[in-house]
C-alpha cells in the first residue's frame, strides 16, 4: 500500500503525508503489535505461581524475570532507535519482532532458572526499540490534534496486551502447562511480523524533514536541552514505576491475600489491567480536549492523575481483602494510567522530527530504568522481607514523586515551546 497526500489540509494544521484509509490500516497494524510485545513480557505474571511451585523460586527471583526485560529494552533502547531512525523505522520494526518472538518461544523450552533469565533477556532485546519506532510512525501518519489520543491508545495496548498475556497465560498454562503459554505467545507474534512490512512501507525521504541527519553529539544535546521534555522523561519513569510493578504482582497478591487458584488469580488481575488500559485511552483523550485552549494542560493532567491514583492506591491496599478493595484498585489503576499519552505528546512537539523516534527512546529509556526495571524487582525484595501487602504500599510513593515532576515540567513548558519553535509534528 503506497503512500500519497490527503487533498485538502484543514486550516491552521499541516497536511498529513498519508491518506486517512492507510493511517488507520497502520494504527491497527501498530496495535496489533504492541498487544504481541507485552504479551510476550507480561505473560510471566500469571506463571510466578507455577514456576514458584515448580523450581521453588524465590520472590526476588521471580521479580528479577521480569525487571531483566525492562532493564534491557532501557539500555538498548536509544542505540536501537538511533538505528530505526536511520535506516528505517518499518525494517527495524519488523526485525524487532521476529526477536522478541523467537525469544518468548525459548522461554518455553527453558528447563531451569538461568536459561530462563537469559531467554527474558532476548526479549528485552527485541522490545528495546519498539515503543519509540511504533509511536514516531504513528505521529508520522496522523495529525498533532489527535497525537495524545493515538499515544495514549499505541500505550494503552501495551496494558491491554499485559491483559492478554496474564489472563491467557494463565488460562494455557492450567491447561497446557506454563512451558505452552510462552510457545502460543510467541507464535502469534511471529504471524504479526510476518505482515507488518507488507502493508506498512517506509516514508519517502522527501515526506521527512528534509534536513541531514543530525550528528550524534548535536542528538544527545539535542534529548537534554529542555527542562520540560527531563522533567517528563522522570515523571514517566515514577509513573511507569507503578504501572510495572502492579502488573507484575497484582496476580500474585490476589492468588495470595484472595486465596484463588493461579488461573482465576489471573482473571482478576486482568480486569484490573483492563481498567488501566481503558484509563490510558481516556486519559490522553481528556488531555488533548484539555490542552486545546492551555496547551500546558497535557502536562497539568498527568501531574493531577499521579497525585489522585496515588492516594487512592496507597488508601486500597491497607484495607482488607475482598469487593471494596477491588474496586478501590481498579479505580487508582484507571486514573493512573492516564499520564502516558500526554507525554508522549510533549515529546513529539518540542523535539525535532528528525529524531522523533530518539526522543521516544529517550522517554522510554526513563520509563524503563526509573520504574519497569526496578519496580518490580524492588517490589520482590520488599515482599521477601515484609510481605507482598507491604511491599504494594511502599511502591505507590512513586506515584506522588511522578506528579511532583510532571508539575515541574508545566513550569517549564511555555519556554521551551517557544524556544523550539513549536516544532512541526506532522514528520
């Protein structure tokens, strides 16, 4: 499917590069993938039970299997994507897959602790760059006044795929065993990869920005320079801290604290997950409509959801098991979610287009060495010596420090748009 220029632009907003029919073609593709990816990582939450059973794993160590994919998609995630930007986002993006995949199904074939880690870590390396490629592509084909719904929803499936990968993780690995869960998982991925690049092509070079590529130095200086887009690459990371280490353990806490099997442990967990992916979507529609008179507001939401989630979730998890607890959870996970679109938003306006996917790497770089990678390690560590309960609570102080941070970033934000010059976020 080829690429051509929409007729007529709207007043006031760059053209699109793309029809609308191929974008939304794209949007779906892009989606499809994201739910392979955190399937592939999240699938191991519904299976710390077995694996705690089987190989008779500590919390540390079943917290490490997950950390390990967050800590090396958060190293190779900028070099990974400096290469996408290069030499092309679609061929990157569809190497990336075929990794992460192959790697999911080595997990499978594992047949003790440190096969496993090294498996979990392939899939790191294959996630690394995905995020960043996938949403450069995405604000690439659709317009600035939809870019934090797109975000916010590219993310969100990142919540609905740890959904899937923890409800079917679990549901397979009673059925099948857990060894079958990471086979399926990574099959599917591999039919997604398979029919990414036929449908999605790499831009022309003269829809991009039509500058030369930009050296390395004047990149690095270039992810640093404004004080609004660091102090949103930190506030995404507390606020991902959370994300990541909920996800890891809510399926352990309830199989725990609720006295359910593995399996409708997982289900549970899921409708939890659910909700916050559902709040993410939300979340970065309700900034878009929020910032269209204040364009400050997509960093005043997130700040206001990390304040409000974060004290709903502290308040949930000292009260006791059971109806009202639940939903008190499902409540802080749904507003709490709702950060990612709107920074991912900020990113794409103040940096230059030419290394949109860097950007993104950047901001997921903080996202993964501030919160997915040692959230739940931490958390594992705590409950070995305190209890997993205790551990839930301490985690959610992150949640205040990431709207302490999105605060500072809205102090910073009408500068540094000016300084940038209020980049154009349609390459």
């Amino acid at each position: 499917m080829g690429l051509h220029i929409d007729a007529a632009p709207k007043s006031g907003e760059n053209p699109p590069p793309v029809s609308r029919r191929y974008a939304w073609a794209v949007f779906v593709l892009i989606i499809g993938l994201m739910l392979s990816d955190y399937l592939s990582r999240q699938v191991i939450n519904a299976i710390f039970p077995f694996l705690k059973s089987d190989w008779g794993l500590s919390d540390t160590q079943l917290g490490s299997l997950v950390s390990v994919v967050a800590l090396v998609v958060g190293t190779m995630t900028l070099p990974i994507s400096i290469l996408a930007d290069r030499f092309g986002r679609v061929k990157s993006v569809t190497i990336m897959a075929i990794v992460w995949s192959a790697a999911t199904i080595a997990c499978g074939l594992s047949g003790n602790f440190v096969s496993l880690f090294i498996a979990r870590a392939l899939v790191g390396l294959g996630e690394a760059g995905y995020s960043s490629a996938g949403g450069a592509i995405l604000t690439y084909v659709f317009p600035k006044r939809l870019h934090s719904t797109v975000i916010g929803a590219f993310l969100a499936a990142a919540l609905f795929g740890s959904v899937l990968g923890v409800v079917l993780g679990g549901m397979i690995a009673k059925a099948l065993g857990w060894h079958m869960a990471f086979i399926l998982v990574g099959a599917v991925g591999f039919l997604l990869a398979i029919g990414f690049p036929l449908v999605v092509k790499e831009p022309r070079p003269s829809t991009l920005s039509g500058m030369p590529t930009m050296p390395l130095r004047e990149m690095a200086y270039e992810l640093v320079r404004y004080r609004t887009i660091c102090w949103t690459y930190i506030g995404s990371g507390f606020a991902m801290f959370v994300q990541g280490s909920v996800i890891a353990w809510i399926p352990s806490y309830v199989n725990r604290y609720y006295g359910l099997d593995p399996a409708e442990s997982a289900m549970r967990a899921g409708v939890l997950v659910l909700l916050a992916g559902i709040g993410m979507t939300l979340g970065g529609a309700l900034a878009d409509r929020l910032s269209v008179k204040q364009a400050k507001n997509r960093l005043r939401v997130p700040a206001a959801y990390g304040l409000i989630s974060g004290s709903i979730l502290i308040t949930a998890f000292f009260l006791p098991p059971g109806t009202v607890q639940f939903a008190t959870i499902g409540l802080g996970l749904f507003i709490s979610a709702g950060f990612a679109g709107p920074s991912g938003a900020v990113v794409a306006e103040i940096t230059s287009p030419s290394i949109r996917a860097t950007a993104f790497a950047a901001m997921i770089l903080g996202n993964n060495l501030i919160g997915l990678a040692p959230g739940p390690f931490i958390t594992g560590m705590i409950a070995d010596a305190a209890g997993l309960d205790v551990a839930m609570r301490l985690m959610l102080i992150a949640s205040l420090l990431s709207s302490a941070f999105y605060f500072l970033a809205a102090q910073n934000y009408d500068k540094d748009k000016s300084e940038s010059g209020g980049v154009p976020i349609f390459v």
